[in-house]
C-alpha cells in the first residue's frame, strides 16, 4: 500500500489549498481514510476522517473551513482547506484507518503547509 500527499506549499492566512492523497494497492473506496496533521512541536493530531460510505468528521478546529472528500474513479481523498489560519501550519498526513479501533494502518509521507502573511 502506498499513499502519496500532495498540495501543500505556502499560503497566505484566509486562503485556500487543497490536498491530494493518491492511494495505490488499496482500493481507498473501501476503506475509511483519514488526514492528520502535526505541527512543529506538537503531536499528531487528526483533521477529518471519511468513511467507505463517504461519512465525514471533522476536528472542531477546523469544522466549517476544511471538507474531506474522496474520487473513487482516482483512488484520491483530498482535503479541501478554506480560511486558513496562523494555526493550520503543519505537515499534513492522510492514512487508511482501520474502520473498527480507528487506528491508522498506513501512513502517507506527508505535505507540508504554511500559513503565513
């Protein structure tokens, strides 16, 4: 299994970039993905999860800015993220979750975003 972040870059606060997860060995259709997100000192902690029946949850920190949402023709989960802020700065994740204990079973090799003026 592979997955392939991509999108990231710099980005002013208020704006909006959208990530990409492109999965292989996996049909990513079936299977719950998630994006996490970790900033420089900080843990890692999860952004948005969706569902093999395309159920979306968010982080509160980013509910109302930020949609998860999937391409099953591409394999792709993308991460839309709008209004960006300050504290949106970190390298962003996106895993295949075990739909039972939720822990993540792949991981991808991350894309970095900063949000800075």
């Amino acid at each position: 299994v592979q997955l392939v972040e991509s999108g990231g870059g710099l980005v002013q606060p208020g704006g909006s970039v959208r990530l990409s997860c492109a999965a292989s060995g996996i049909f990513s259709s079936f299977v719950s993905m998630a994006w996490y997100r970790q900033a420089p000192g900080k843990q890692r902690e999860l952004v948005a999860t969706i569902s093999s029946r395309g159920i979306a949850n968010y982080a509160d920190s980013v509910k109302g800015r930020f949609t998860i949402s999937r391409d099953n023709a591409k394999n792709t989960v993308y991460l839309q993220m709008n209004s960006l802020k300050f504290e949106d700065t970190a390298d962003y994740y996106c895993g295949v979750e075990d739909a039972t204990s939720r822990a993540i079973l792949y991981w991808g090799q991350g894309t970095q975003v900063t949000v800075s003026s």
